[in-house]
C-alpha cells in the first residue's frame, strides 16, 4: 500500500497549501513516494475519517496522521533510517520553533498579501466557501484584505528578518543540508508562487537565493508544479 | 588564570546587560567559574584591547573573544567535555535562529518599555552617554520612549509569541533541559528585572513559570543579584 496524502488543490490542478508542502518537501528528503491525492475544501466527507477537516492528512499502512507537525514527526520516527528531518531531539524542538515562528507571524502577513489571489484560483466549487470563511475570519472582503499589498510588502518582509539574518549566514536554515526547519518556511513561498503573480523579494534578499536552491531540490519538485514568475 | 569576562555595571553593581547575561548564563552551564569584572559604558579605554566598545569580552588563557554568540561558540568548542549548549551544529544553527528571532524582535521592544529605568540605574558617568546615545538612536528623549509602555505593553507580549507557543509545549526552549536558547530569551528578562519595576508578564503566560525557573537554574545564579519583583 502506497503512502496516501490529502492535498489541497486549485483550479488546473494546483498544489497550493503551504502545509501540505510542508509535507511533500519531508516526504521526498525521506526519499519517500506517495499519492498526492488531490483534495478541495468542499470535501469535508472525504477525510471525515479524520476526525476533523483539515489537510495535509496521511494514511501510511493504514495509520492515519494528520496536521503537517504530526505528520513530520511520524516519518521521522517510523523511517528513522531514511535522512533525518531534525537531526536529533533538540533539533527537533528547535525545528518546531521555526514552526511557531513562521505559523504566527510571516505566513498568516502573507496570507493577508495573496488572498484573493487564492479565490481566483479555486475550483469554482470552492470559492463560496473560501471566501465565507476567511471574509468572516479578517472581517473584510478579500479584495479588500488584499488591495493594501503594495503598501504592506515591506512591513511582511521586516517580518522575516530573523530569517534573513539565518540565511545570509548559512546555506540553509541549519546549516549547510536542509532539513524540516527550511520545509516550514518554503511552504509559504510555494503556496504564493502557485497562485500568485505578486513578487515578494527582491533579488539581493538572502531569501531569494535560498528559496531558488529550495525551488532545485529533490529533482526540481516544486519548480514543476504550475506557477508564477518568482522575479519581477 | 581564571576566565575574566568584562560585564556591564550599573548602580549599585548591578549586572544588567543581556548579552553580559547570555555569557554568565552560559559560563555556568558549562561549569566554569570567572570573574565577573564591572565595566561602565565610559571605559571604552579598558577594553580598547578588542578594538571594539562592547560587552561582553572574555579573556580566557590568553584568548579574547567578544560577542556573546562568539563567546557561547567559543565556550561549547574549547570546554567540549562539559554540558553542552548547543547539542550538535544543527542545535547551533537554530539557537543562533532563536537569537535572530530575539535579537531583531523582542529585545529592542522590551528597550522601548525600559529604557528610562536603565538610565536611572546608571553610575553617575555613565548617564549622560547613554542620554545622548541612545536618544540619537531612537530619535526621542528616553522617559517619552518609555512613557507609553502601559499601552505598548500589549504589542511587546505578541512579539513573544513564538517562545510563549514553544514553552506551551515543552520545559525548556529546546526540550526538557536548559540549553543555550533559553539563555538568549532570559537575558532580556534579568536585564528588565535588574532595572525596571514595571511587571512583563502575567501569572498564567508560560512564559512566567519558565521564567522561574529559569531563576533558579545554577543555584538561583540570576535570583542572587539585586533586582525588582516579577509579579504585580
């Protein structure tokens, strides 16, 4: 039984979640194939077996696992003879604070940069749904959250200055291999690239270089998913 | 020879600097005494030798290091048979991650709420320095730096976010032993205990009973020198 992953997915197919990359960057260093099934918020009944409704969920030799955390943590402990996403336990919980970092700070900004950006590339059975929610979550119209973004670039990017300061020190967030800690960060530059034309660094950012080494690993795995220009 | 480390000393010998504190914190861990030697902001002569003007600098066998993240590097390669700090070059990659993060977010947020009380427990010479420094620095007088801080109390608490999650989960920032990246986010909180009588935290923020225990740790090495109380 192969590995099975839920996967959000848009409009022509695209892979956008930033989560569920999360997951795929980590099951590829794992060397690790699975089905991407594709997946769309209106599905709740699809992984209704989950308890709850969110992706990434997978289903490995019938174990269920979901939330991007959980999900990391499992294949590092089931495959522990692959490459290690942590490098040991204090990397681990020092992984996760990059997970804090970037969950409550730079990708909730960025959402705020490409939301309705996400709409327009949703299967059209998705976008009442998506934009009800997320309209009620910032208690303003999508166009509306989104229509300041010229404007908010900067104050996003000040946001990821503890990262900039990481990588113009070293290749990859910790060190000179990558590991789950660059996987949490890159999700959100995938997410945007997927779905959005919106360019978010300038090419002298350290960021820049590093996301188009990210964008090279495993085969390429990112750069073959449709998307968006990544420079102006 | 003892390690000398040159430490910032205001009123009353009080040790105030974080950085100062990053290394103290760190000296202890590994087991190592030294002796603290008091410098003011106006001996830049007496350290002149680094052909820098800050602290901390630590002289051990001969050698001068300065920088706190230096000294720690310094101090986990030379004295490898003791505790670690880091755990591994992966461990020291991310605690270098979380003194971006600290570096470039909370610490120059808690300056802003605090600034004023460190003037005052300054050593006399040393006052007119720091006025004229840091009010180039923040472009305002230091007591209309701090005059709002009952209001940008708030906004300080979110910058700590990321640690406030990481400390919800686990006893320490990197499991459930001190490392190195507790040392980084302690050194902003003895610095304000040291000076400041204004209250940071609120009983139930995990911060609070990390903090404790923090104080604690080596003996109760930072509950020892003279300071305000932490609970309103």
């Amino acid at each position: 039984m192969p590995i099975v992953v839920y996967d959000l997915a848009g409009e022509d197919d695209r892979r956008f979640s930033p989560f569920c990359w999360r997951t795929r960057m980590a099951l590829a260093h794992k060397g690790l194939a699975a089905d991407f099934t594709p997946w769309h918020f209106t599905e709740k009944d699809k992984i209704a077996f989950t308890g709850q409704g969110r992706v990434p969920v997978m289903v490995d030799d019938g174990k269920v696992i979901f939330d991007s955390w959980s999900i990391a943590c499992y294949l590092e402990d089931r495959y522990a003879d692959r490459p290690s996403l942590f490098n040991g336990d204090v990397g681990r919980a020092l992984s996760r604070f990059v997970q804090h970092f970037v969950d409550s700070t730079a990708q909730p900004g960025l959402a705020r940069l490409i939301i309705a950006d996400v709409h327009r590339h949703l299967v059209p059975q998705d976008r009442d749904y998506f934009r009800k929610s997320r309209e009620e979550r910032f208690g303003a119209r999508l166009e509306d959250i989104q229509a300041g973004r010229d404007q908010n670039l900067a104050g996003w990017r000040a946001m990821l200055e503890p990262v900039r300061l990481q990588l113009r020190e070293r290749t990859f967030m910790a060190g000179e291999a990558p590991s789950y800690a660059d996987y949490i960060v890159f999700g959100m530059f995938v997410w945007a690239r997927g779905i959005s034309p919106f360019v978010l660094l300038d090419r002298d950012d350290p960021l820049f270089q590093w996301r188009d080494r990210m964008m090279a690993l495993h085969g390429g795995l990112a750069s073959r998913m449709p998307g968006y220009s990544l420079a102006a």
